[in-house]
C-alpha cells in the first residue's frame, strides 16, 4: 500500500461511482481532464461532465471586457483584446469535447454606438482572427457562419468574410458562428422583409414555424441549447430572440475574459441538471 493507501482510495472510490451510475454510464462519463489541462487542475466537479448528453449548440453573450480591463487600469481596448484571446480558448475547447455549433456575439448592431477607437478596435481583432482562422480553418476542420448585417462593414472584412463563407462551405466540421454587426430584432425584421419578397415573387404559400426559421441567419443550424452570459447582467440584449425560444440561460459574475475550460465545464455541468421538457410534461 502507498503511503497515502491510494490503491484502497482508487478501488473504493471506482466503486462508489460504479455503484452511483452503473458499470456502462460511469465508463462513459469521461473526465474533463482528458480534455482540457486547466480543468484537471480545478477540483473534483470537473468529474461530473456526462459527455453523453452535451449541449450540441453552445451560445455566449462575450460580456465584461471593459471592466475586466478598467480592474486592471487598462484601456477598454485591452479588454477586448483578452475577450479575443478568450474566445480561440472556448472554441479550441469547445471543438475538442464535441460541441457541434458555437455561436459567439461579437459587436451588436447597438455596439456600433460606442466611441469610434472602440468600434475600431473590435474591428481590428475581428480582422486579426479571421485572417488566423482563414490559415487555419481546413486544417482544423472548422467552419465559419456570420450572423449579422455584414455589409455594413468595411470592404476588406467583407472580403475576409466571402472568403471565409468560400472555404467554410468545403468542411464539414465543428462550426463558430460569429454575430458582427448582428441584432436580434433587426435579424427578425429582415426575415420578414425576405419572406414578404418571396410571397411577391409567388414562392411559398404557407409560413409555418419550421419555414421561418430557414429566413433567419441561422438556416439550417438547431438552435442553441445553452446559452451563457458572463458578466453579471441578467438580460439578453437582443441576442438570438428567435433561436432562445428553449435554450437553458446559465449567467455568470465571472468576466469574459477570465473565462476558460473550466467555467464552460461549469455551465455544461449546470445544463446537464436542467429538466428540458420544450411545454411538455416529462
Ligand atoms: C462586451 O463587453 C463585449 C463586446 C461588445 C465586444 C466583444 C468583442 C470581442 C471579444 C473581440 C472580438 C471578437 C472576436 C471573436 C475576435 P463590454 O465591452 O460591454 O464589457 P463591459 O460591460 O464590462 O463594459
């Protein structure tokens, strides 16, 4: 026996769980440290992933740049900068344990209110990681959608953007869809400007629910099941009001740009013990 007697520990503790969830569901149920290094360092909840029943469409409202930098007696720009940087973190990972779609927002259609350096400075990264993802995009497998009115932007990121749709449409993998310059109403009132158009044009003679949701940007994508907001506010400014109509909210203190594997681990764990019943009794 070992000094500690982790052998006895390990035997019991196999066990227990065993006991708990069964031989099948507790072999399925994988540590989030095969995952993820920072997760192994953060203690035991980490453990309780089911990777069964993961959410297969992730959302997040990127809150809390600017007093995550103002903390630190930053420009707000740094803030944006570790949101970024925070950003390739969450997608990295949430790519490696099987999440099919992460939709993040980025700059609202309100956002472009904000000082000009600082609508600049968001554009700025936008450019950075989109020339990143255009290098890297094939090899890892990973697409890209944009969410939002685009054409409002400037012409290179526009090109970045055509390019990205180009080579995005050749992989099949996981997928980032980025809101930029994207509102939830106005994404609702371009539908119903696209449908009226099609009407016109003689095209469908019926709207159902199912048929609206292909006028939306997120055509053909299930909508999110999780939604999370770091930052501490409760609301959903204007974010994916069609597409929220079932997802689980999970809102956080925590600022975007401390978040890591580990908050996503904790909100996933969060999800897991929700009871979705969509209106049903279950
Ligand atoms: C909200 O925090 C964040 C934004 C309006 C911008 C988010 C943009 C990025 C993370 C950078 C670009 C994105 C990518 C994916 C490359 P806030 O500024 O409102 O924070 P505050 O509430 O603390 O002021």
């Amino acid at each position: 026996m070992g000094v500690f007697g982790t052998k006895n520990f390990m035997r019991d503790y196999l066990s227990r769980q065993i006991k708990k969830f069964g031989r099948v569901k507790f072999l399925q149920k994988r540590s989030a440290s095969d995952f993820s290094e920072s997760s192994a360092a953060n203690g035991p909840s980490a453990e309780e992933i089911d990777f069964t029943n993961l959410p297969r469409h992730i959302a997040v409202i990127m809150d809390g740049n600017g007093r995550w930098a103002k903390r630190i007696s930053m420009p707000r720009a740094a803030g944006h900068a570790a949101g970024a940087e925070t950003f390739r973190t969450v997608a990295n990972y949430c790519k490696k344990i099987g999440i099919d779609y992460l939709t993040v927002y980025a700059f609202s259609t309100e956002n472009s209110k904000r000082p000009p350096e600082e609508v600049a400075e968001i554009m700025r990264l936008l450019d950075k990681y989109l020339r990143e993802a255009l290098e890297k995009m094939e090899k890892d497998q990973t697409r890209m959608k944009f969410f939002g009115d685009t054409d409002a932007l400037s012409a290179e990121l526009r090109e970045l953007i055509t390019k990205t749709n180009k080579l995005s449409a050749e992989i099949k993998g996981f997928q980032v869809n980025m809101c930029v310059n994207y509102g939830g109403r106005d994404e609702l009132v371009r539908a119903a400007k696209r449908y009226a158009e099609d009407v016109k044009n003689g095209l469908p003679n019926e709207l159902s629910e199912n048929a609206f949701s292909d006028y939306m940007y997120s055509e053909g994508i299930p909508d999110p099941d999780l939604i999370i907001r770091p930052g501490g506010e409760l609301r959903m400014s204007n974010f994916l009001l069609w597409q929220l109509a079932y997802s689980e909210l999970y809102f956080t203190e925590k600022l975007w740009p401390d978040f890591d594997e580990r908050e996503i681990d904790r909100a996933v764990i969060e999800y897991q013990k929700r009871s979705r019943r969509f209106g049903e009794v279950k």
